[in-house]
C-alpha cells in the first residue's frame, strides 16, 4: 500500500481537537461575528468611556432642580430643610461636575449659596438696630423659589394653549367669485351673420335716391350709446334702422365696432346661436 492510499484511509480527528474550534455542548451562543458563533465575551472589547452613559434628568437651572428636590421629598417650601436639600443638591452637582465643568459653574454658585444659608441659620440670629429680630436667611431663597415657581406654572399654561403652526394649521380656500355674471365672447362668426342678416333686411326695403348724406362715425357712437344708455340689455338688430339706407347701416356699424374697441360697449350672447345683445359696459353716474 503507498503512502497517499494509506493517508486517505487514516480517520480524522474530532472537531474538538481541532485548535481555534470551542468545545461547547448544549451552550447557545452570545452573539455572531462574522458569522461565526460567539461563546464568551471578547477580552480585548472596546467600550468608549460615553457609549454606557446614564443620562440625568435635565434641569433648566439651579432654582429648577432645587424646586423638584422641594417638591419630591414633600418639603414646605416656606420652612425648607436646608441640610437635607443642601445634601441631595450636592449629590446631583457632583454627577454633572465630572461630564460638564461649564454646566455645574452656575449649580455650584447655587450650592455655595445654599450652604451659607445654611452656616447662617447654625449662628444665633442678631437683632437688628430697632430691636427687631433678624430676617431668615432663607427668606431671599424661598422669594426665588416662589416667583420660579409662578413663572414655570404661567410657561406651562402658555404652552398648552394652541398654538398656530404647532397645534392647529390656518385653513385657507381660494374661492373664485365674480361680482357681475360673466358671458361668453361673441364669435366672429356669429357677428358676421348677424351683420347679413341686417343687410337682407336692408336690401328688401332700400330706397333710390341720389342724395349725398354726410355721415359721421362720432355721431353714430353718440347715437348708439343714447339707444343703450339705462336700458340693460339691447338687441343686436334694433340698433340698426334698415330704413334709413345702406350707408347708415355701414356707419352705425363702423360705429358699434368703436364702442367695443373704445370698451365702452359689450356684445355678449348666452350662448352658441343664440341672440347676440349689446349693453353699455361703464355704469354712468
């Protein structure tokens, strides 16, 4: 037998003496790595020093967190425990000192004010000049207090009123109205029917006479708007006297088609083949 037959019929060695494989039984693993299982903690795992951090309860200012002490622990705040709320203040400064130096600036000013209050009240009490028994200590502090308090409570009033932007958005709709009814255009075809039909009419009843007319298209706008003025609508057809001849007719048109240029007139009509009406388009006074 040769050496390579011989090497393949050796068996092979238990996964549990292979180096780098744990030998684990019934044990679920704690996490996965790269897909492998992960039986035990890491020795050499990093933690950054904030990854753990455990996050207080954030204050707005020295004069809030001595207000929740008061308030937590039932205090009457017009006889305030100063050892017991100087001591819980102290413990709360000393967990913000070692993660915000600039933050605990203003909380140790409110310590050191609190622990003079606090030497003051150990002294016997002096007499002022009058005879009068001296001021509490505490009575500037316990003033802070109340006025702190009377805001916070107005802020919080405020606050729960609604607010537009915040709360409730403004409801705006556009709503397109007109004051006076609004028709529409004449079509030129229209117009131009209307027009042969006058000159039919025209036709029919036409006189010969050799006389010459002066004609003026100024007097015929004045005519035209005398016809229309405190009348609200006007026919089409009884501006025009078929009577009067083919060279009125021209000129009284001419004349409309001023008006209606000059926007002193409108031809309007309900609507498609219907009757086309001519009315002022200035109310006079």
């Amino acid at each position: 037998m040769s050496d390579s037959t011989a090497r393949t019929a050796l068996p092979e060695p238990p996964e549990a003496d292979i180096p780098g494989i744990p030998q684990v039984v019934d044990q679920v693993a704690l996490a996965r790595l790269y897909g492998e299982p992960l039986f035990a903690m890491p020795q050499d795992l990093y933690i950054p020093p904030d990854a753990l951090e455990v996050f207080l309860e954030a204050f707005e200012g020295p004069l809030d967190l001595l207000l929740y002490l008061i308030r937590k622990q039932n205090f009457n705040i017009l006889d305030i425990p100063m050892a017991a709320v100087t001591r819980q203040y102290l413990v709360y400064v000393d967990e913000i000192r070692t993660r915000n130096l600039e933050l605990a600036a203003e909380y140790l000013l409110m310590a050191a004010m609190l622990i003079e209050i606090k030497s003051r009240m150990l002294l016997p009490p002096r007499r002022t000049a009058e005879g009068d028994e001296a001021e509490d200590p505490r009575a500037e502090l316990v003033r802070r207090l109340l006025e702190y308090e009377q805001m916070k409570a107005a802020a919080f009033r405020l606050n729960n009123i609604p607010q537009l932007g915040r709360d409730v958005l403004k409801a705006q709709v556009y709503i397109e109205q007109s004051l006076q009814p609004r028709f529409p255009d004449v079509n030129v075809v229209d117009l131009q029917e209307a027009w042969r039909d006058i000159l039919r009419r025209a036709r029919l009843v036409q006189h010969h006479k050799i006389t010459r007319e002066e004609l003026s298209v100024r007097e015929h706008m004045s005519m035209v708007l005398r016809k229309l003025q405190g009348r609200k609508f006007v026919e089409f057809e009884q501006l025009f006297e078929p009577t009067r001849g083919m060279p009125v007719l021209i000129v009284t048109f001419i004349a409309l088609l001023e008006l209606a240029k000059e926007a002193l007139v409108e031809v309007t009509q309900a609507e498609a083949y219907a009757p086309i009406y001519v009315r002022l388009a200035y109310q006079p006074a």
